[in-house]
C-alpha cells in the first residue's frame, strides 16, 4: 500500500522582499537543493576578486539523500557533520553508502576559520608539542563528520539534531588585520538554510517544513555554531563512544621556542652591525 500526503499540505511563500522563499509540505529538501545550487551558480558568474568560491557548513541528524550527498560532495569547499551513529550491521551500511557518496569530495579547509586555523588532530589522544622547527599543518576537514555520542542498546543519549546549510564565500587577503604582509583566508556566510526535514531521502514524503534567510545576525550566529561543531567533530565513524573531538589545541615547547628566538634576534643584531660598518 502505497502511504504518502497529499500535495495539498504544500505550501509555499518568500518573506518580505522577495529574496527567501519558504516551503512547507511534502519534498522540502527539493528546496534546499534548488538554493545551493542557485548560490553556486550566481557566486560562480560573478567572478569577484579576491573570492576563492563557495563553501558550505552543515549539521543534520544523518544525511543519504542522493541528491543532497551529490551537492555535498561536489561542492567546491564543504563540511556537513552528523550525529554518530550506533553500531551494528544496519548501520554500518547506511555508513559505508554516505561515506562511498563523498569520498573523492575537496572537503573544507580549516584554515579559513580562524577558530579552527590553530588546531591539530591530536596524536594518540593527546595534543601535539609544538616547537620552531615543527611544519606549519594545514587541515582540510572532510566533507562529512561525526558529533556526539554514540547510543547502545535502550540507553538514550545527547544527539545532535540541527537541520541547517549555511551557505558563503571563501576568500584571501594578503594582509592581516594588522596591515602587516600576509596570506589570510577567510569565510563570510551568506544564506542561511534551516528546516525540520533531515537530510534523508525518507524524509521527502513527511510534512516538514524549510527556508532560506539571509539576516546579518542570524547568519554570524550559525556561523559561530556551526564551527564549534566542526571543533568537537570526529571522523564520520569514530571509535570512540563518548564525545571525543580528534582537533585539539597544541601544546608548545617554550624553551625551544625561547631559544630559537634569541639565536634570531643574535642574528638580526650582528646583520645590524654589519651593516652599520659598511
């Protein structure tokens, strides 16, 4: 027996200036594909300076919506994270199909978040020791992540249950805030996705509801959100249970540092000299 709703629950509108349409209904996620692909197309055509392209950051419950893993993963710059899924054989399929649908995805780089651009992963559980001679990192986060906790058996657990997309542009500078010479990344959101619907195939038969908005306020504040869950993010099937984020903060070797630094300003000072004898 073939259950569905009618299409007389759709209803559509777009709030007051004409720029974000609302949806309810059955299919709402056909929205949300029109609106990335939409934001893709017109950031594309305009050819801005400076821009490095679109990026997108999004958190759902769980994500196999074809369509919606294809933009994912073909998105110029991209990083969706899920709730940690329980184990088991069921499970570990649905994984195994998300995972096999991004896999060759650009992923997001960390870097042009400056909450994230000093973060390591961690090495066997613990934070890096940093000195002067230690290779700058640059992290690219993969196009699909983990958050949380994982459940077993009846046991109820904290999960992440956010429906959203957050749209915007990737771009460099070659000066810091400082005025100073530099290579600065950055990321400036745009349009702002948020709905019932996860991000599942199943749930385009539901009554849900979807919409784009596009105020300032709203977007630097799922900016902030968003990237504190890329922060406490794992890998898209961790080991570990618990809540475990596999970026840390570094640690750093002061006394190395310390004496890297003298040695230097030793140096400055003797090319000073010389060039004073000249």
């Amino acid at each position: 027996m073939d259950l569905s709703f009618s299409n007389q629950f759709d209803v559509q509108a777009v709030l007051e200036g004409g720029k974000c349409p609302v949806q309810f209904g059955t299919n709402v996620l056909a929205g949300l594909i029109e609106g990335i692909d939409g934001f893709r197309q017109d950031l594309e055509q305009q050819r801005r300076p400076r821009s490095l392209g679109p990026a997108m950051l999004g958190a759902f419950m769980w994500v196999d919506d074809a369509e919606l893993l294809q933009r994912i993963a073909e998105f110029p710059s991209a990083c969706v994270v899920v709730s940690k899924q329980p184990q088991g054989k069921y499970y570990a399929e649905r994984l195994r199909k998300t995972a096999e649908a991004v896999k060759d995805a650009a992923g997001l780089p960390a870097w042009a978040l400056s909450e994230l651009e000093e973060l390591h992963f961690h090495q066997a559980g613990k934070a890096p020791v940093l000195g002067p001679g230690s290779p700058q990192e640059h992290i690219r986060l993969p196009a699909m992540r983990a958050l949380g906790y994982r459940k077993a058996g009846n046991h109820l657990v904290p999960i992440l249950h956010t429906k959203m997309m957050l749209l915007g542009e990737l771009w460099w500078h070659d000066e810091d805030g400082l005025g100073g010479v530099a290579d600065v990344t950055g990321f400036t959101p745009h349009r702002l996705w948020l709905g019932s619907a996860n991000g599942t195939g199943s749930s385009r038969r539901s009554l849900e509801f979807g919409l784009w908005l596009e105020d300032p306020g709203l977007l630097k504040a799922a900016q902030r959100f968003l990237v504190e869950v890329l922060a406490q993010s794992e890998d898209l099937d961790p080991d570990s249970d618990a809540l475990t984020p596999d970026l840390v903060a570094p640690g750093y070797d002061d006394e190395s540092m310390w004496e890297a630094m003298t040695v230097l300003a030793s140096y400055d000072a003797d090319e000073n000299d010389s060039e004073d004898n000249a």
